[in-house]
C-alpha cells in the first residue's frame, strides 16, 4: 500500500465534547501521522466552498449551518492507505448504521452532528489539503 495523505475535519459537536484528544489517539493507534493541525472557526464563505460538491443537495444549508456552529479542529493525516484507513477509522455517515467502535458510533449524535469529516478519495484529499493548508504548513518526517 501507498503512503497517503488525507484530510481529516473534528467537527463542532465533537470539539464541544471535548474529545480531540480521543479521536486523536485513535489515529495514532491505527498508524495515521498528524502532520499538519490547525483550529479554526469556519466562516460560511470557507465552509460553502469547501463542501461545494453538495451545494445542489437538500441538505447543503443544514451542513454549512452546522460546520460554522463552532471551531472546528483540521489535520493532514499521513501514512500507509490513509484515506481508506481513516474512512473505517470514522465509519459510515449516519451514526446509527456505523460500526461499533468507529469515532461516529462513539461519539455522534446524528447524520447532520456526525463528529469527523474525512477525504472520500485520494484525489479529493488533495484538493482538501490544499484549501486549508500552504506546503509550508505540512511537516512530514
Ligand atoms: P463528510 O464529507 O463530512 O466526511 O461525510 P461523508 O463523506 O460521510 O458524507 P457526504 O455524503 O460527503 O455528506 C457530507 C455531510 O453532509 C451531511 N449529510 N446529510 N441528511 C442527509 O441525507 C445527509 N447526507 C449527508 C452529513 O453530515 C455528511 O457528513
Ligand atoms: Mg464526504
């Protein structure tokens, strides 16, 4: 397997659960390196655009809604298969079909407050990446 890149979003609900450090942990244990971090509290301008590929979809307004509630904290995880590993590690959209043990059916509430967000390719992780990092801001080993 490749060494990958991937981006990985700690949602509003989560960070006011005060479970970064959890979630966290779980990406070390499964091998994911956190190579860039930044807390940020989304502007509705940052959010649309980043989810611009749902913009037609009936429930756009309720995500950006929800993705500007509160700071959100955002990572470049790195290593072997990292945006498949990291798609398990989160589990499926809806918290009520995730499997146990995910960060979803640990720690979300609803599909709308579902805790993670992470890239669902390597090609979206790229353009992920680089809407909210510089090059200058990623430290690889
Ligand atoms: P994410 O992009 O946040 O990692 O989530 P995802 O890939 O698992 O799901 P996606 O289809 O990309 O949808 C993005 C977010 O929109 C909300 N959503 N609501 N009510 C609905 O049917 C519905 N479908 C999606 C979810 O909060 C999802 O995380
Ligand atoms: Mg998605």
């Amino acid at each position: 397997m490749a060494l990958e890149r991937t981006l990985s979003i700690i949602k509003p609900d989560a960070v006011a659960k005060n479970v970064i450090g959890e979630i966290y942990t779980r990406f070390e244990k499964a091998g994911l390196r956190i190579i860039a971090a930044k807390m940020k509290h989304l502007s509705r301008k940052e959010a649309e655009g980043f989810y611009a590929v749902h913009r037609e979809r009936p429930f756009f307004n309720a995500l950006v809604e929800f993705m500007v509630s509160g700071p959100v904290m955002i990572q470049v995880l790195e290593g072997e298969g990292a945006v498949l590993k990291n798609r398990e590690l989160m589990g499926a959209t809806n918290p009520k079909d995730a499997a146990p043990g995910t960060i979803r059916a640990d720690f979300a509430a609803s599909i709308d407050a579902n805790a993670v967000h992470g890239s669902d390719a390597l090609e979206t992780a790229k353009v992920e990446i680089a809407y909210f990092f510089a090059d200058t801001e990623i430290s690889p080993r």
